[in-house]
C-alpha cells in the first residue's frame, strides 16, 4: 500500500468512519396483524443458520382488512402479500411475514403460506400449526418459514417428502419434512442467491 493511501486509512479511522466491509444479507420478520412479538423472535436463529443471513425484527404489518372473506372466515393471503411488498424496504433482501389467522387462496381450502419470488415477500400463518407440545409448534413455524422463503429464492416443490420443499396438504406432512433442504434445492438456492448481490 503506498504512503497516500495508508494516510486516506488513517485520516477515515481517526475521524470515526468505518471501512466498507462485506456484510450477510438481511432477512425480516414481520409480524402481521395480532401475531406475537415472541412467534418473530424464535424464529430468527434458525432463519440466520439456514439462510446464513442476518434475521432482524420488522416493524408490525397491518392486516388488510380488504384481506378478510367473511363467508369462508378467512384471509387471502395474496392481499398479505400486496400490504408487505409495499413494507419491504431496499435494504432488506427478503421480507417474511407471520400471521395469526386462517389463510387461503381461492383454489384451496387453506394454506400454510404463500411467497412471491418477484417481489421477495413472504406470508405464512401460525393458525394450523399449534400444538399441546410447544417444542413441536415451533418446529412447524421454522419449517413453514423456510418453505415460503425457499419458494421467494425461486425454489419449487419437491418430490422429496423430506425435503422442506415438499408441498404439505396435511400437518403430518410438514412435521415429516423437516427444516432442511434436499442437496438438489440447497444447490439451487445457493446459486439464485449468488443472482442476487
């Protein structure tokens, strides 16, 4: 390093400005309408290991009242997803929103979450997935969590009934799959996040 440039270090160190450093990129968490404070924060060390990011708390997401279907006694989660896209900020390379309602989508009876990869948003709900084992209803929540940012990386279902990808019509289904990808989507979400710096 020449003279000139070590005084340019020693001149930004002196007044206090920090070198530009490569930083992970950052997953929010968002709790939408009446969802727990602490559903969100369980949920960030499992999301930084997996995703190998930072997982930080979003401010709260209004449900859309526009959401709600009074005849069926639940929420689309498409709306969800419409209120965080306009909530997700530059910074943030994905948004994940946790509900506490019943979710659809008009083509089934339900749904555990809904992503939408253009946009980096992501809804899933903690409605169906409680349980009288506290440990187990965690478990869901990570693994739907997973799931729904899986399918924002560009990631489809898989065939692999242990792979979190697998689409779960049942709560067996989804306790079976567990929180990990198959070798093949966790090849697939290495290189589409490489797309992404």
């Amino acid at each position: 390093m020449r003279g000139s440039a070590i005084l340019v270090c020693l001149a930004a160190v002196a007044a206090g400005v920090s070198t530009p450093r490569a930083s992970k990129p950052v997953i929010a968490v968002a709790p939408v309408g009446d969802t727990p404070p602490g559903a969100i924060e369980r949920l960030l060390s499992v999301l930084q290991e997996t995703f190998s990011c930072e997982a930080v708390v979003a401010p709260a997401v209004s449900m859309p009242a526009a959401a709600y279907q009074r005849e069926r006694c639940q929420y689309l989660s498409t709306a969800i997803l419409d209120a965080l896209a306009a909530a997700k900020r530059p910074e943030w390379e994905r948004l994940l929103g946790v509900a506490d309602a019943d979710l659809y989508v008009p083509s089934l009876n339900f749904v555990f979450g809904e992503a939408d990869s253009r946009r980096g948003v992501a809804i899933f709900s903690l409605a169906r997935l409680r349980d009288a084992d506290e440990r187990l209803f965690q478990k869901r929540a990570a693994t739907e969590a997973i799931h729904e940012l899986g399918h924002t990386y560009g990631l489809s279902h898989c065939s692999n009934p242990h792979c979190v990808m697998w689409f779960s019509n049942t709560l067996s289904e989804s306790d079976r799959k567990g929180l990990k990808f198959c070798a093949e989507h966790e090849s697939e979400l290495a290189s589409n996040r490489r797309r992404l710096r």
